[in-house]
C-alpha cells in the first residue's frame, strides 16, 4: 500500500505557502479616489422646494454687486428660516451675518422680493447703500395634518449695504446668460450688510409701502389660509449668473 495516497506532497505545501506569502507582500491597487462631496447639493435640493423672485423699480439693476448682497442675505435668510441647514447658506454669508439656531418652518412655493428703494447716503463717514426690501408670501404654504396652509404674509428689511474696506470688491467672470438658483461665488467678499431699522413712517416712505399698498398683495386675505394644493415654485428671477470657468 501507498503510504503517501490521500496526503498533500510536501512539496505543493511548500509552494502554496510561499504563493500566499508572495501575494500578502504584494503591493495592493490603491483604491479609486472618491469623488468630492457637491457644496452645492443642498441649494440644488432646496431650490426645487422654494423659490425667489425679484422686482424693482426701472433703472435699478438686480445684478450690480450692491444689489446681488441684498438679494443674496435675504434670500439666506430665508433659505436657513426653511431649512435650519447652513448647507442652505450661501458662500460667504457667515462672514457678514450671525446665524441664529433655530428649528426649520417648513415652506415651499415662491417668495416675491421687491425692492423698494435705494439711496445713496454715507456711513461713519464712508459711501453706503441703504436698500430697502418687501417680501410678500402669498405664493407659500407649509404643510399641516390635512394638507398645505398659508401662515404668513408679508416681511420688511432694511440693509446697509458699504465697502469692508479690508479687501478690495472682486467680480469674477460670470455668463450673465446661463442662470442658476444660487451663487456658486461669494457674493458678500470686501462687503459690510447691516440690517437696521428704518424709522421714517410717511405715507410714500417704503415701510408703508410694504404693509399698506404692495401692488399685487392682497390685504384683505386671512392671517391664515387653508389651501387646496402645495403652492407652485416658480422659476427663480433673475436667478444668478453663471461662473465661467477660465481653464475650459
């Protein structure tokens, strides 16, 4: 009888032995980089929940870099007020504002911005801009137990717009053609916003504007508003132009 019958040669021992090690020395393929997280997913995401749309009266332009502050700090603003997610934020907003924690008020629809009036002035002996800001919520609703109601329906800012004066204002090269709901640049960089109260009370001064003739706002509507579908988002206007990228 063969004594070695049924038994492993100790030779392919040896050999498996020494295949397992060379393979456990081998170099191992590094695995494939994983892509960057997009900065902007949550703006991407909350832009399809609610909306920003903006008017003003002839001559001002809703894309000169004093006005793109005012609309980026309210429509932040907003955002985080919708979310409680600084994701929402956009770039450089926590460098000229505080954010206050709060719990999110879930909202959807479009919020109609109007801008009421911009002047021209100095402060603490520096030019500023003080624009002045109506945003009607009409087009919103939140949700409820049975369906969707509308809550709330007017809100009033004041901004003081000026120069930081610690670093120059920079445009970078933007497409003024393709739009996006957001700024994917800081819009707020070598700028100053202060939020400030506005105590002139006239009839044709812009508080009374907003809480007493907004055109279009309905005055008569009920503090709150049971509503038979969730408000429509309507496209963003004028949206924000595109960064154009100079290595394409």
């Amino acid at each position: 009888m063969n004594a070695s019958r049924g038994r492993t040669p100790t030779r392919l021992i040896a050999t498996a032995i020494l295949a397992a090690v060379v393979s456990a020395c081998a170099p191992q393929a590094a695995p494939p980089p994983q892509p960057e997280p997009d900065r902007f997913a949550a703006l991407e995401s909350d832009a399809k929940v609610m909306s920003h749309r903006w008017t003003a009266p002839t001559g001002i332009d809703l894309d000169s870099p004093e006005i793109q502050v005012s609309r980026g700090y309210i429509e932040s603003e907003n955002n985080y007020d919708r979310t409680a997610d600084p994701a929402t934020l956009y770039p450089g907003y926590t460098d000229v504002a505080h954010v206050q924690k709060s719990p999110p008020t879930p909202r959807t629809g479009t919020i109609n911005h109007h801008i009421l009036q911009v002047e021209t002035t100095t402060h603490l002996g520096q030019p500023a801009n003080e624009i002045h800001v109506c945003s009607t919520y009409m087009q919103t609703g939140m949700p409820t137990d049975t369906g969707w109601a509308r809550l709330e329906s007017l809100s009033y800012v004041s901004l003081r717009i000026q120069s930081s004066g610690t670093m120059a204002v920079t445009t970078p090269s933007v497409d003024n053609d393709r739009r996006l709901s957001f700024p994917a640049w800081n819009v707020f960089s070598g700028w100053e916003v202060e939020r400030f109260t506005d105590k002139r009370m006239g009839e044709n001064d812009p508080w009374r504007v907003c809480m007493s003739r907004m055109p279009g706002f309905d005055y008569d509507a009920p503090l709150k508003e049971l509503l038979h579908a969730a408000p429509v988002v309507e496209p963003f206007y004028p949206g924000w132009p595109t960064l154009v990228d100079n290595n394409e």
